[in-house]
C-alpha cells in the first residue's frame, strides 16, 4: 500500500501525522539506545538532535551557532537550556518539558565570540555536571556529538569524562517512526509541486539564480520551514560537478539538473531532478539512460536484510566515469538517510560501503544519487530517489517523473515543421503504459 500524503493541517475528520505521538516515539527510540550503552547521558549542542530529543524550534538562523545544549540523563527527563526569551516560550508552549523544571535559560560561547575569561564554558559546565551529579551519573562516561574545545576543557576539569555520543544519536534517528516517515513523504510532495513550476519555467535566457528563486517561493509559499539549497547545474557545468548554483544563463541545448533540500517541520528533502532545455542531443540522452538504469538497478535491491555493500555493487567505479580512486568521485554515486538532517545514516558509497556494509531495515528513509556524464565530455546526468524500506522491498517518495529526460523550454520549429517540443507530448502529466 502507497505511504499516504495528508494535508499539512490538524484536522478533526481524519486520523494524520500524530505530533505528540512523534515527540513520544523519538524520545524513546533514543531513551532505548541510551540504554544499550555504557554511557551515563548524552549531550547535544546538534541542532537536529535537540530537536529530536525535546521537539523544541528557534529558527534556522541559530543551527550554525551551538547556543544551546540539552541533556538526557540515563533514567531521567531531557533538561534544555535555550538562548534568552526562548526559554520562556518553552515553559509556557511546551508542556512536555514541565515548564521552568526543563526548559530553563542558559547559553554557550557563540562559537567563541564572548569573552575566553567571561566564564560561559565553565558556566556550561557547571549546568550540565549539577543534572549529571542529581541522577548520580557525574563519574559515567557522557556522550556528546558536537563541542566547542573551550566547553570540552571546562567538563573535563569537573571530572566529566566525554566521549563520543553522535553515533547514539545516529542510531536512534536511523529507523523512523510511522510519523517521521509520514513527514518526509510530505516535504516530498512540496518538492514535487516546486519542480511542476520550475518545469514550467525552465527556457533559454533564464538563470540558474532565477530558478532558485523560483523554487523557493514555491516551497515557502507551500509551507517549507527553511529552504536549506537549490543546487542548480546547467551547460557545461554539469561535469565536472560544482553543486552550486551560479548566475549562467542557460542556452539552447543545455542539460540542466537540479537538487532541492528544504525542511517540512524539521524533516528535510534531497531531490535531484534533470532536463534538456529546448533540445536533447544524442549524447544527453545516452547519459541519462544509463543514470537511470544504476538508479533502477540500485532500486531493485532494495529491502530488509540487503546491505549497502550490496547497493554499491551495482554502480560503476570511479575511474570508470573519470576519476582516478573513490575519494575523488565521492558523492556522484551516492546514498544517504534523511530526516531531521540529511546524511543521516545509512551511507552508501564504493568508498566505505563495500568494505563496512550496513544492513538496511523496515522503517529507513534514504535518497540514492547516481550520475554519469555525456560522451560530448561537457553535459551529464544526474537522478535522485528518495525510498522508504517497506517490509518486503521500497516504496520511492519523490514522484516528479523522471523515467526519461524530460525536455523543458519553448517550442522550436523549422520550415518543415516541428523540430522538438517543450513537453515531449506531455506525458508526464497523465503516464500511459509503455508501448
């Protein structure tokens, strides 16, 4: 059965995404691993993964600047210290956290701009070592995935040893929860609907900027949370692969791909789609087919007890499309989870994967990218699928069609007739079977 895709609004005539029910799932999935640990708490200054432990939101403007940090203490309730008025908001917004008992002010070091010998890494520590020293975890090892050396030094010098916490995080965040999954199916749906319009727009003359533009006020005016990118590739920066968006225009007979990243409530996108704009030679066709036939075959293996490994093997190596080893072709046959961040666990690449495979399982949600460049040594392809592991395969939840190169821009015509079309028939507005 497909994944539905409710409205984004609370309704009281159907059952939908369940938030408090996703607040409870994702604080026991990381309460559980926590568990299996020898750790004694975790800390975070990660923006995902407070988030993903005390649903709590300030802004994407504070995601680079590691202000605030919160705890889970082994047995005990998540304690958040949050940037000024946030705070506040917190102990009158969300109940979960008990008011001013775990919602409480406090802030690290702006990533060093306040004063070495303002005292707020020792403050940081002294907050952090109380919750530990109140559940009797003060001597336990203290997972963290993100820190600042001065805060670092100042746990230390309390006796706090710290260690690495991200891959708890990661494992907890790999498997998602029914409304997790239910969330990224509808940052899809946006996305589909920004590349309807950007379909619709795409023609010689514009720029790769414009169409930034573009895509986000489609997405914003649908609801997005933050538009984290638009990488937007066209001509002969298509290979090698800058992945990112420039001011060129675009011009007749370009390939033009894009990958568009936004946020739906915390739950991001990776999306790439590719056109011809105007025209598609032989060459851009070529490419395209066999990027599709690695997506499709990648596709196809995908299911419970499968490994990367086992996904990777199906893709080309890298001094087969150009690069000499691959490091240096990273990321253009590619996979990765999603969800509150994108590159979650699990990757998928020649480079670790078939050396260090993981098992995939029910529940995740990764995007797969393939990529292979034209024969005219200028133009290429690029494809991204996002699937969710179902219990007997995948289910792929980003439906912008992309079965065959789509030609996009105005009609061109010579004095016997038609030349190409914008549309290519159309068919991708009502897909019949193949013929």
């Amino acid at each position: 059965m497909a994944i539905r895709t409710y409205g984004t609004n609370a309704v009281d005539w159907e059952r939908r995404i369940d938030l408090d029910r996703l607040r409870t799932d994702r604080l026991a999935r990381l309460r559980a691993e926590l568990d299996s640990s020898d750790l004694g708490a975790l800390l975070t200054f990660d923006f995902a993964n407070i988030r993903y432990l005390t649903a709590t939101h300030i802004g994407t403007w504070a995601m680079d600047k590691l202000i605030r940090f919160a705890v889970l203490p082994r047995g005990g309730e998540p304690v958040l210290w949050d940037f000024g008025s946030a705070a506040r908001h917190h102990q009158i917004y969300n109940p979960w956290l008990d008011g001013a008992e775990r919602a409480r002010a406090g802030i690290s070091t702006l990533r060093g701009a306040f004063h070495p010998d303002a005292g707020i890494a020792a403050d940081v520590a002294d907050k952090v070592h109380t919750v530990l020293a109140e559940h009797g975890l003060a001597g336990e090892p203290l997972g963290v995935d993100l820190i600042e050396l001065p805060v670092l030094a100042a746990l230390r010098a309390r006796g706090v040893e710290v260690v690495d916490g991200q891959q708890t995080f990661l494992a907890a965040r790999r498997i998602k929860t029914p409304d997790e999954i239910g969330l990224l199916t509808q940052a899809c749906s946006m996305v589909d609907a920004a590349y309807e319009a950007l379909y619709e727009f795409l023609r010689p003359g514009v720029r790769e900027n414009e169409c930034v533009g573009l895509v986000s006020k489609v997405l914003y005016d649908l609801g997005s949370e933050y538009v984290e990118g638009v990488n937007a590739i066209s001509g002969e920066r298509c290979s090698p692969h800058p992945h990112v968006y420039s001011d060129r225009l675009i011009r007749p007979g370009d390939p033009a791909f894009f990958d568009i990243l936004h946020s739906h409530l915390g739950y991001r996108t990776c999306y790439y789609r590719c056109f011809a704009v105007g025209s598609a030679s032989s060459a851009q066709r070529d490419a395209y087919v066999r990027c599709r036939e690695y997506m499709d075959n990648a596709i196809a293996l995908v299911r419970p007890g499968a490994t990367t490994a086992d996904i990777v093997s199906v893709w080309p190596r890298a001094q087969e499309f150009g690069f000499p080893d691959e490091q240096a072709a990273f990321a253009l046959q590619y996979g990765h989870g999603v969800g509150l961040s994108i590159w979650e666990k699990p990757i998928f690449s020649r480079l670790v994967s078939l050396d260090h495979p993981e098992v995939l399982e029910e529940g995740m949600v990764f995007a797969l990218e393939t990529y292979w460049p034209a024969a005219d040594g200028w133009s290429a392809a690029r494809i991204e699928e996002e699937v969710v592991v179902t219990a007997d395969g995948c289910e792929v939840i980003t439906r912008f069609p992309a079965e065959e190169l789509l030609v996009a821009g105005r009609r061109y015509f010579t004095a016997g007739g038609a030349l190409n079309t914008l549309r290519e028939s159309q068919s991708h507005r009502n897909p019949g079977p193949p013929s």
